[in-house]
C-alpha cells in the first residue's frame, strides 16, 4: 500500500508531465493506425464475386481412407442481382441481421466499444456479435477466418472503406449471393432452390424469414436437422423483427406465423453416413465456429467404421420397410459404440436420410428429450440394487400388486391414484429371483426393485452412466423402471457400454482427431480417458443376467436372439402405448442400440413386443459387428454371497408367525444388510406386498399395520393370483417416498 501512495502522490505532483506523454503515445498510436488503415486495398466489384474458399473441410471413416463428406466438393453459389431477390428476402435478412444498414457507414461504434471491453474482461473479441452486413461481406469475401484482434480491426477499417468504394444495394447484393447456408450451399438463390424448390424471387414472406432464420448456425438450423424446434422459434423472431422495423403490417405477419412450409428433400446423395456427418458438423460448429468449417481446410478423422455403417444402414432400411408392414412401425434408428473408447461405431437415424415421407433427415439417434424406453431401462435400476446389497439370487413375489398408498392393497386397478402395473404376458410367476426377473423382463418385480434401490439413486446412477435427459426425480414414481423417462439411442449406447466396460464410462465421441491443412494436430482423443462409475462387480453382475440364455428362455426367445459361443447381453424394451420398441446388447467390444416406432410418436400395432419388431434389426447387425471384432468374454463377478439369507434367495423361510413373507419382512430398504426390521410394517409398502403374498400363500388372515382387526383374505392359486377387494377391508394410505 505505501509504493500505491507513493504512486499516487508522484502522478498529482506530475500530471501535466504524465498527460503529456500519453497525448503523443496516443498520437503516435493513431498515426500509425491510420497509415496501416491506408495500405488496406478494398479488392474490386469482380473478383468479390468470386468467394475464395481457402481449403475444403473433408470428413473421413476412423482409418482416413474413406471420404465420408467433402463440405466444398461440390459448391453451389449462383450470383442473381439484387432485383431478382424477392424484397421479403431482403427485408427478413435487415431485420433480424442488421435493422439500421442504411443508416451506418459499415459499423456500429457501441457494437465495438460492447466487443472491446468484453474482451478486456476476457471474453472472445471475435464473437461478440453486432457485425453489421458489411462487416460480414468483408469477412466473406476478403479476410481469412483466424480469430485475433488484427484481423477484427481490419475487418472494422475495410467495411469503412467498403461503404465509400460501394453503394448500400451493392453490399447487400454481395452479402445475400456470398452469405453461406451450409455445406455446400452459398447465396439465396442456391438455398432458395434447394428449400423450397423455387427461385429468391418467389419465395413467400413465410419461407423469406426461414432463409433469414437459418443465417446464425447453418448447421444448427437447418431445416434438414434435429433442431427443427429452433429454427422455428428462430423464424418467428425473425417475423416479429420485421413487423417491429415496419417491413410488414400485423395482418401479415399473423398469416406469416401460422403459414404451412413444405422444405423440399435434400438432394446431396453423394455424402456417406449423413446423419452422422451433419452430428459431427454440428460437432464442429459448436466448437470452432461455422469460420473454421468455411475455411479451415482440416481433415477430420471420425470414430465411424464404414464397413458397419454400411451394414447397419441396409439392415434399418429393409426392417423398418417390414415393419411399417408388419407392425405400423415405419422408421428404425441404430447407434453403434465402442464401449472401451466411447466412440461412435455406426450412426443411422432414420431408415433412409433421404426419404421425404417419415422425414428421412430427422435423426433419432440423438434427437431429444428422446423416446421411451421401457424395460431398456430397467438394467441400471437391478444395478442400483446390487450396489445395495441384494443379489441376482434375491427373491420377489411376482404378483397383482397395489403399488399406491393412496388406494387400498385390495384394489388391483391404475385408475385415478392407483398404480397397479400388469406383466407384458398378462401372468403372473409367484416367486422369483432377481436374475430371472431381469432376464424375462417381468414388471411386477421391476416396480419392486426401483422401490429397494430408490428412486432417486437410481437416477443418479443412470446419469452417471451417460442417461442425461432425465430430469428432476420429482417428476418422475415407480413407472420409471418400466421406461417413464425418455432417452436416446446414441444415451443409452454409451451407458449401456459401461456395463461392457466393467463400470468404466468413456464420453461419447465421434472424433479421433483433426489436422489442418499443414498436418498440425487440432484435436486428438485417440486415448481418452475412462471413469469408474459403477463397481466393477456390480458391472459383471448384470452382464451376466443379461447374457444368461437359460434365464430368458421362459420367454420363448426363438434363435435370432442366441448367439451361440460368444458372451452377448441384450435387454428389450417395449412401452405399454406401443409407441417406442427397443433392444440394446453388447459384447465386450461393442455396443448397440436400436430403436423403432414412428416420428410422429404414433402408436404401433398392439400386442407386438419389441423381439418381433426390433430385435431381427439388432440381431443381423450385431452379428456383423462381432465379425469384425476380436471375440472377448465377460468378466465373472468374485463377490461372495451376502450373508442374510434373504438376500441369497431363501424366499421360504417361515417368519415368526410361521408364514411366508416378502422381502420387506426381512430387509430394512434403507439398510437391507442389516438386521430385518423389528415392525416391517413402518415400511408404507409393506401392507401391500403382503397383501398378494398372503392370497397367494393361501393364508386367511391379514393383519393391518394399524394393528386394526384381523381382515378376511379371498385364497388364491398360484396360477391365478387374483383377489377382489373384500367389503370390510380398511384401506391404508401411505406416501410413497
């Protein structure tokens, strides 16, 4: 602080001194900008027109042999002069771009004071936005793409000078047929043409604010894309912008707003995996800017095996074609991943990307909030439960039961509060272990399991693995085990491999790396780095459920699910609307998802699981995929048995009122390991998984929680557990927690 004083004192005693200097230290600084500012030359009118793309950006297969996507190789740009553009394409771009261009000379000082003092505070200089239509012709058509601060001031100077060699149309012209619109496209007229199928001179009010909506992220926004939602918001604003700046009057604008576009289909059939060359532009753009992808000229190396892919491609097209068929079922979507790496194996979001009936480009694979489930997801809910004590040789009774406090055990019904799930077979089994349980895919059991495990802690565990569209548990009760919560194909791959991966979890990825134009790495993941979410133990535990053929084999599971000789686990998935089907398996090398419905989330033909409609589909594929991989083997868990014998399956042990009980008698859910509960009747389930257990066991008794009076009990075989509410029985009512 003394040196601060001292500092201080010096430049009150000393100002005019210190004045001094900075005035020439300013002068000179300014003198010698301005002498730079002169050397710049605006090219002329000619050779703007001619865009300069530096280097095409091409996008390969994980060996860099196989070209998947040149983004320039087949550039399209045609130059139209301003008076051939239709006047809503103008006055769209102007409002949402740059309202006040002609009233500026080429930039907006508050834009770049905003810019400079953004940076100062350590924000990018170079994304700060404001760049008026000028700036962005300048930097379209004469500065190379590297973010420094000499090219943002050179940028500033030539639009002033810009704005004194050209007229305001003639910027505007160059900016409309130079302004790229992803890939390959450049100009309105080119997107024109390729959205809509018509000229820029005929293009609607409606279709004018999409091409000026699109502007900002090409990729992002493209009507081809999965952020179809965005664009539309995007377009709407652009709208509001015109009707707010006076372009047009409220009447058209209401009329703009609710105005039915038909996009028509891409026509680029030269590309190779599109779904997920555009996942990997997107990729790209997000990163590096939509600059580093018009002129980097880097050669990008992908994690997608070709040779899958194309097999993965066939197979979708020729199962969802069958299925729409079969089943109402007409579109399918497939991802493929390396469960040691996270990379992206194969990608194939639709059944065909450039099919115009379902529509081809929108891609499932990573679309969100995503799809259903079901039973999929029941896999990280038995492995919460592992973790927390019970093994795959833990019995539940699979029986009708109420699962809501809200209405009476007796009451065997989801209507209103109630929650009373059925078996996907409409049976039910009585006793049965954890591992059959999962294998069979049996609910009853499954609604049992969530509550042991906890819901909250189940989800926890799921987001862990990779499953990140869940959102709050709040929203969420017992049916999440059945597939309440929506995921991707691409999610649920990636936690799927964490099992294959004995509880490590790698990021998905599809790049392995990216060199520039002179060979210099820009991003390399060819050794990524793995997490360890999940106990290696409890990983091995549901593999080997899910690979174990003799425990699925109730189900009648005919061979196109078998895999003799190779350790292959699989779970299926089917929602009780039928709108979404699903199989997900992986062997130690790979890992696939498959999913299959209708984009428009309609319903599929009833009573059809999802063995029939996906389950051919990840079948064929996968046995190509363990043709191309080393053959491996699960790893074995070593964890003893636990010690209670609950908990190892001894389900006919007599309590000490000398009857069969469920599992809750003998376990605390919040400490299962400990000492069964001395009253199992705090637990707000208890009553109403006895209920059953007690019909079941043919027992005539019942006593209440409240320790009410005894209640009489209809008895039951075990092949038809069913049982009416009795007229006297007292309901009980609990929250479930």
């Amino acid at each position: 602080m003394p040196r601060f004083y001292e500092a201080l004192a010096y430049a009150k005693k000393h100002w005019h001194l210190l004045f001094l200097w900075g005035a020439t230290a300013g002068l000179f600084l300014g003198g010698i900008t301005v002498l730079w500012a002169a050397t710049l030359n605006i090219p002329d009118l000619s050779s703007l027109e001619s865009r300069v793309v530096e280097q095409s950006v091409k996008i390969y297969d994980r060996t860099g042999s196989v070209l998947l996507y040149d983004l320039h190789g087949n550039m399209q740009r045609t130059i139209i002069p301003l008076s051939a553009i239709s006047p809503d394409i103008e006055h769209a771009v102007l409002a949402i771009e740059d309202p006040e261009f002609y009233n500026h000379s080429g930039i907006k000082p508050k834009a770049i004071v905003r810019a400079i003092v953004m940076n100062l505070a350590g924000g990018d200089l170079m994304g700060q936005g404001g760049s008026t239509v000028t700036q962005q012709v300048v930097k379209l058509t004469v500065l190379t793409s590297d973010k420094t601060i000499t090219r943002k001031l050179k940028e500033w100077v030539l639009a002033l000078k810009m704005e004194r060699v050209l007229s305001k149309d003639q910027i505007l012209e160059l900016y409309l047929n130079q302004v790229p619109y992803g890939g390959e496209l450049y100009g309105v007229e080119e997107a024109s043409m390729a959205f809509f199928g018509k000229h820029a001179s005929d293009i609607t009010l409606a279709e004018a604010a999409y091409l000026a909506a699109v502007l900002p992220a090409p990729t992002r926004l493209s009507p081809y894309g999965s952020h179809t939602d965005q664009l539309e918001k995007r377009k709407n604003l652009v709208l509001d912008k015109m009707y707010e700046h006076g372009y047009i009057t409220q009447g058209e604008l209401d009329a703009a707003r609710v105005a039915k576009v038909a996009f028509v289909p891409p026509k680029d059939k030269s590309i190779q995996a599109p779904h997920f060359v555009f996942y990997v532009r997107q990729y790209l753009e997000d990163k590096y800017g939509e600059d580093a992808l018009e002129r980097g000229g880097w050669r990008v190396i992908t994690t997608l095996d070709a040779d899958l892919q194309g097999k993965a491609e066939q197979v979708v097209y020729d199962g969802a074609i069958s299925n729409a068929e079969k089943f109402d079922a007409s579109n399918a979507a497939l991802v493929a991943t390396d469960p040691k790496t996270g990379g992206i194996l194969a990608m194939v979001g639709s059944r065909y990307y450039f099919d115009t009936e379902i529509p081809g480009a929108y891609n499932v694979a990573t679309m969100k909030p995503g799809r259903q489930p079901g039973s999929a997801f029941k896999p990280f809910v038995y492995a919460e439960a592992f973790r927390k004590g019970y093994t795959p040789d833990t019995v539940v009774f699979d029986l009708r039961t109420q699962f809501s406090t809200a209405c009476s055990p007796y009451n065997f019904t989801s209507e209103g509060n109630c929650y009373s799930p059925d078996n996907y077979d409409h049976k039910f089994r009585g006793p049965m272990t954890l591992r059959n349980a999962l294998a069979q895919s049996i609910n009853v059991p499954a609604v049992k399991v969530l509550y042991l495990a906890g819901l909250r802690d189940s989800i926890a565990l799921a987001k862990s693995m990779g499953i990140t569209t869940l959102a709050d548990p709040s929203r969420y009760g017992l049916t999440l085990v059945l597939g309440g919560g929506e995921v991707t194909p691409l999610e649920m791959a990636n936690a799927y491999g964490v099992f294959a991966a004995d509880g490590v979890r790698y990021e998905s990825t599809a790049i392995l790396r990216i060199e520039d134009a002179s060979g210099r790495i820009i991003e390399d993941n060819s050794e990524p780095a793995g997490v360890q979410v999940l106990e290696p133990d409890i990983a091995q535990q549901i593999n080997d459920v899910l690979s174990d053929n003799a425990a699925r084999e109730p189900l009648g599971v005919n061979s196109v699910l078998s895999f003799p000789g190779y350790d292959v686990a699989l779970k299926t998935g089917t929602t009780d609307n039928y709108h979404d089907a699903w199989t997900v398996g992986y062997t130690r090398s790979v890992v696939m998802a498959v999913w299959a419905g209708n984009n428009d989330n309609s319903p599929m033909q009833k009573g059809r699981v999802s063995g029939l409609i996906v389950g051919p589909i990840w079948a064929d594929v996968m046995r190509y995929a363990i043709s191309l991989y080393p053959t491996e083997y699960f790893s074995r868990s070593e964890r003893p048995p636990a010690g209670k014998p609950a908990l190892r399956g001894a389900w006919q042990t007599p309590g000490s009122d000398g009857l069969v009980h469920e599992i809750l008698y003998w376990v605390d859910k919040n400490d299962p390991t400990d000492a069964p509960p001395a009253n199992p009747a705090k637990d707000p389930q208890y009553a109403f998984w006895e209920a059953p257990v007690r019909a079941w066991a043919g027992s005539a008794v019942f006593t209440s929680p409240q320790q009410d009076a005894l209640q009489p009990l209809p008895t039951n075989t075990p092949e038809s557990p069913q049982m009416q509410q009795p007229q006297t029985v007292q309901p009980f009512y609990y929250e479930i927690r």
